[in-house]
C-alpha cells in the first residue's frame, strides 16, 4: 500500500513538472518564441527564474504568487496547469497501470491542456502540436495494445474530415465559418489516438458542453447568436471523457464503437 501511494505521488509529480514546461509552451508558442531558450524568467521585469523559485505549485504558493524579484503578481493559472497535468498523468497511470500506453496517453493528455489553454487564450490551435500530433499518435498505435494501426490511420482522416463536412454545412447555412482548419487539426490528432470508434462520441460530447456553457454566456451577453467559443477546449473534453469514461456511462452494448 505505501508503495502503490509513493508511486501516485510521484506520478502527480513528475506530470507537475512536465506541467511547468508546458506553461512555458502555451505562453511562447503563440509568440513564436522558442520554448527552450532563454530559460525561465519573469515577463515583467526579465529577472531569470531561480531552479529553487520553480518547483511545481508550491514555489508558487511559498512566494504568495509574486516574482521574487519585483514582486509583481503571477497569474494563479501556473499552478493551475501544474497541478491539472499531474492530476492527468496520475488519472493515466492509475487507469492503464505502469505500462506504455500509460505514457502514452499521459503525454497526449498534456498536448490536449496546452491547445486548450492557448485556444481560449488566441482562438488559435497551434499547427506545430496538432501535426505533429498525428502523426505520432498513428505510430504510437502500434505500441497500444488494443488500438489497431489502421484504426487510428481512419481516425486521423474520419476526424478531420466529418468536422470539415459540418464546418462546410454550417458556412452554406449561415455564411458564417463556425470552426477553424484548427478544429480539424485537432480532431484528427484526437482520431490518431483514440481510434475512428472516438470520433462520433467526441464531438457529441464536446458540442454537448460547448452548448451547455455557450447557452447561458449568449443569454448573458443579450441573447447574441454570434457569440465565439473556441472548439478546441470542448473537443479536448471529449477526448478525456472518452478515453475514462465513456464506457462507464453507458452500460448497453457498445461492440460497435469498440475497437477491432
């Protein structure tokens, strides 16, 4: 029992540590700027980021969310992402066990938190994660056990191309674009990981929650149509849910969506 606890611990926190890096990816991938150097250090006043001012959440909490430096605030996000991809990598781990696949999904759980920090941030879903991504979730296939090649090679082109269908739908109706190549992108990637029996269910359930909070945020803003919601946050959620969860909630047969 202490070393099946040791081992979550320190699950949650080498995923927290990969958290502090993926801050650092979501704040300078929209800027162009690379994500390996310069080395940390405060947007404010510049001062470089001592090893011992950036442990994962609690460097945060010791220096009451400020820069040592200049004592300016630092937004309550970082921790936020630090302390989310720990407790994504621990939901992997202690779903698949200490296997591959386990880090495998961990680590595709964490290009979903950067997409969608920064799709809510820029409406933009960054090419170099969602190419990439693709690409790896297709030869990633071949190390999971119960995901087939060709499974996920029809998931990468399933996915983009039904969200392109109802994308193309959406603009003759409305004249509007309703989602951006970059949803597609994403969905594909979710499709070279997941499967082609993942795509249905995770635009049902990512529009199933872009509705519920898109809704009351139009009623609030005086009932405008036009109000945009990135895509990107909602299509991750789905991809969460399936991935945990979607077997769970629904008890009938599902031999149709069960991978071959």
């Amino acid at each position: 029992m202490k070393e099946l606890s040791f081992f979550y611990f320190a699950v949650f926190l080498f995923g927290a540590v990969v958290g502090s890096f993926l801050n650092v990816c979501i704040f300078r991938i929209p800027a162009g700027v690379s994500v390996v150097s310069p080395p940390s250090r405060c947007p404010a006043c510049e001062a470089p980021i001592r090893w011992y001012q950036n442990i994962p959440i609690l460097s945060w909490l010791v220096l009451g969310g400020r820069c040592a430096g200049c004592k300016t605030a630092i937004s309550i996000r970082y921790p936020l992402v630090e302390a989310l991809n720990g407790a994504l990598w621990l939901l992997s781990f202690h779903y698949f066990g200490l296997a591959l696949p386990a880090l495998i999904y961990a680590l595709f759980l964490s290009a979903l938190l950067v997409i969608t920090f920064i799709d809510l941030d820029h409406q933009i879903i960054p090419n170099v994660i969602s190419l990439p991504g693709v690409i790896a979730g297709f030869v990633l296939s071949f190390a999971v056990p119960w995901l087939p090649w060709y499974d996920s090679l029809l998931g990468a082109l399933l996915g983009a191309g039904l969200l392109g269908l109802v994308a193309g739908g959406y603009q003759l109706l409305t004249g509007r674009e309703g989602m951006g190549m970059g949803d597609l992108k994403l969905l594909a990637m979710i499709g070279a990981f997941l499967g082609w029996q993942s795509i249905l269910p995770v635009v049902f359930i990512g529009s199933l929650a872009g509705t519920l909070i898109g809704v009351p945020l139009m009623l609030l803003k005086g009932g405008d149509g036009r109000l945009a919601l990135p895509f990107g946050p909602f299509l991750s959620l789905g991809a969460l849910v399936y991935l945990f969860w979607w077997f769970d909630i629904f008890s009938w047969d599902q031999s149709f969506f069960l991978p071959h």
